[in-house]
C-alpha cells in the first residue's frame, strides 16, 4: 500500500483528481508489474546441457570423487531450471558442487539477474601480459615485491584513475562503497586467487597471468543485490524462495532470488555489476604495470576475461559462474589448471551445447578440508617456484587438490568442442597469499597442520 499510495499521489500531483477508476487502473497494472506478480515453479526442469563426463578415462586415484561431483551437480542443475525466470542452462568439463549453483555453471534467465548466480566473487577473471624478456626468474621476484595478497590494504595505497573514480561516484550503489574500492585497489585477495609467470609456448617471451575478483567491492554489492532481490522475493517468487527452505544438500531456495531488470532496481544493480568489472580490469592492469615499471620492459601483448559474472545477450541475462565466454567478442581468453599445469590461451567455438561457454579451469576434485584431511602431507611440484605471500603454503591449492588437467582439457577439446587451444603459458612459478598465521575471522592464530612453511624470497 505505501507503493501504490505514493505512485497514486504522484500521478495525481501532474493530473489533478483521480477518479475512483483511474485509482483502480493504477493499482491494478502496480499488481501486474514484476515488482509483485507472483511466480510459481515449473513443475519439471527445462532441459540442460551436462559437458560432464561421469568418470575419467584416465587411472585417476582419487576418480570416484567424480560421480558423487556428477551427481551433486547434476542435483543443483535440477533445482535451477524449475525457476520461472530460467530459460537455458549448462555445466562445464571443470564443474563441481559449491552451494546454489554449482562452479563450471552456466544460467540463462530473462528479464532476471540472480546475484547468488555470480556469487560474492563478482567479476572474478584473468588477465595476460606478455613482455619482451626471457627472464621468468627475475619477473617472478619483481612480482613477489610488487603485489598484495591476502585480507589487508598495501601499506602504500595505489591511487585509482580518475575515470574509475567518476564511475564509481556515478551510481549510488558503488558509490556508498567507494572506501572499500579504494582500499583494495592493486590488490589480489585470497583463496585462489594467484599471480603465475610462464613464457608463451609459441614466442618463448614471459608472461604475467593474474587471477583475482573485485575483493570487498564486490562482496559488498553482492549483499546489497541479494537484499535487494529477496525484497522482491516476498513479492514475487516462488514460496520456497521467499521463505528460503532448503531444497537439496547445500541448495537453498533463498539464494535463488532475483531482481526483475525492467525495474529501476535491476537497472541500477546492472549498472553498478558494469562499473565493478571496470574496477576488476584496472586493478589487474596496475598490478602488472607495477611489475613493468619496476623492470622496465616493453609490454608486447595484453588482454584479460571475465569467468564469473553475468553477461548480457539478446534478451537474456548469462549468470557464469566459473564459466569463460566463447561467444563473439571474446576472441582469445585465459583457462588455468593447477600450479604446475601451462595456462591454456583458448579460443570458445561458441558451441550451443554449452551456451557459447568453455571451462574456466580444472575444477576441484574435493573441497579444500576434504583435501587437507586426505592428504596431511601433500608432495609439492618439484619442477615450478612455489611462492607464498604469508609464508606458509595453503596446502588445498595445490594440483592435486583439482581435477587431472588432461582430462578437463580433453572434455573441452575433443568430446564437447567447447574450444580449441591457440597457445600455452608453460609455467615458471606462481604467487598465492597462502595460509595466514592470524585468522582474521576468527581472531585468533591458524593453526593448520597442513600448511607448510616456504621461503618467500
């Protein structure tokens, strides 16, 4: 009622009097608007693509992780595409389980954008630069005093251009957290997130690949997107989503809320999604102009893409989360596997089957406490410079925590023709922010048998 009060005293200030009928007319298209029209769930999932083979075709010792992975993904799949908003859906080589929609997913939703569907880590992505030297030694040590990880700000803050700080300003959303942008600007996180210095197979010059998301800019409007989403859920979606019952181990129906995009909200939460991918962009590009300036070299080659965000298409809104796009307008993007494993420069054959996707990685084979249980004492690859930014190696990163690279690779090339490989970053080494000695939720010191201690410099 206060809606339709302040819509109806609003036309009636341009208007004058209303009628008794124009009152009803009023409240009536309000009703029908997707601010409140009801939706109800189909009452079967719409049919979606699985480029997700059930077992390896390798001898793979830790193999029969992968039906269970099958099955849980398989399991959130189902859940999705019985949303009313959900039109297309498909998982990649690389897919594993991780709550409402499974990482390796891809949704397609009109008129929709489900934040939960993109996940905190808005914009996660790669970016490349090669340089004109040889020297992979001396840009991974450069790199290692140039970068940032882990949950704090650089002691020194790097300055935002003043075009990102206008964009920022621009939108109410973002602008409410322009302390948070400018604190982590230049910075890369944690988790795994790294910074990997490889030389191009082709040239045989080295490049920096960098992976990290928005940070805390991100997290924030990803709060604000889903408060604002389950508002409209009261209104407008199915009761379990309202309510926010859980449907399947680890789905919850809460998380599958939405924000209708004709609706000044979804506008606005569309626009702020726009000026946080900028912010992602230009907070790889500084941390690879630092390495540039510091040594001095010619950039040769750059480019970077998105792999966990929403992207636009027609009349439908693409929520990928841990997907790369290999539609048009994407001719070359960036797809790690481990530590250890050469960085794959792929080119997406825009397959229907898997939406004009491709995998955005190998994927995890178990989750990170899972790993660190199993495997206590985890052998280190011996033939890459293994850095940790706290010092003490976070154990569940490294390759075999994933799935085998061959076969994702092998998924993605040969069985789905989801890509084709144009070049390969050969790995020389790789900087994380490791396992930090103060755990900063908790507030008290790790203590985590499995981490090892590294020497950083």
């Amino acid at each position: 009622m206060p809606i339709a009060l302040e819509q109806i005293n609003a036309i009636a200030a341009e208007e004058g009097e209303l009628s008794d009928e124009r009152v009803r007319d009023i409240i009536t298209q309000l009703l029908d608007s997707p601010r409140f029209r009801k939706n109800t769930w189909r009452s079967a999932p719409s049919p979606f693509h699985i480029n997700l083979e059930r077992q390896a075709s390798t001898d793979d010792a830790d193999s029969h992780y992968l039906a269970d992975n099958y099955q849980q993904v398989v399991t959130v799949m189902s859940h999705l595409m019985r949303l009313p908003t959900v039109k297309a859906g498909a998982v990649m080589p690389d897919a594993c389980p991780a709550g409402t929609i499974c990482v390796g997913g891809v949704v397609a939703a009109r008129n929709a954008i489900h934040p939960a569907f993109h996940s905190a880590d808005v914009c996660c992505s790669m970016s490349l630069t090669e340089f004109d030297t040889e020297d992979a030694a001396a840009v991974l040590d450069t790199a290692m005093k140039v970068t940032h990880f882990g949950p704090t700000a650089r002691p020194e803050p790097q300055p935002m251009p003043d075009e990102l700080v206008a964009l920022l300003d621009a939108n109410p959303l973002t602008r409410s957290l322009m302390g948070s942008a400018v604190r982590d600007f230049a910075t890369q996180g944690d988790g795994n997130h790294f910074l990997f210095v490889g030389t191009s197979r082709k040239t045989g010059k080295v490049c920096v690949v960098t992976h990290h998301g928005s940070r805390s800019l991100g997290a924030k409007l990803y709060k604000q997107g889903m408060a604002t989403a389950r508002s409209f859920a009261a209104h407008i979606a199915p009761d379990d989503v309202r309510d926010r019952r859980p449907l399947a181990r680890g789905v919850n129906a809460g998380d599958m809320a939405w924000i209708p995009f004709d609706t000044p909200e979804g506008q606005q939460y569309w626009d702020a999604l726009q000026i946080v991918r900028q912010w992602t962009y230009e907070n790889h590009k500084r941390i690879h102009d630092l390495i540039q300036q510091a040594l001095g070299l010619e950039v040769l080659d750059h480019f970077w893409n998105e792999h966990n965000f929403v992207f636009k298409r027609g009349d439908l809104f693409y929520h990928a989360k841990g997907a790369t796009p290999g539609f048009e307008g994407y001719e070359r993007t960036l797809v790690p596997m481990n530590m250890a494993e050469p960085v794959l420069v792929t080119r997406g054959t825009g397959a229907e089957n898997g939406l004009g996707f491709l995998p955005h990685g190998a994927g995890r084979n178990m989750s990170r406490s899972e790993f660190q249980r199993r495997y206590p004492h985890p052998q280190l690859p011996q033939h890459v410079d293994i850095r940790s930014f706290s010092g003490m190696l976070d154990t569940s990163e490294l390759p075999q925590a994933y799935k085998n690279a061959a076969e994702v690779k092998r998924q993605m090339i040969e069985t789905y023709k989801l890509a084709e490989v144009i070049d390969e970053i050969l790995p020389y080494g790789s900087i994380m922010a490791g396992e930090p000695e103060f755990d900063f939720r908790s507030r008290r010191k790790r203590r985590t048998p499995a981490a090892l201690h590294i020497d950083s410099e």
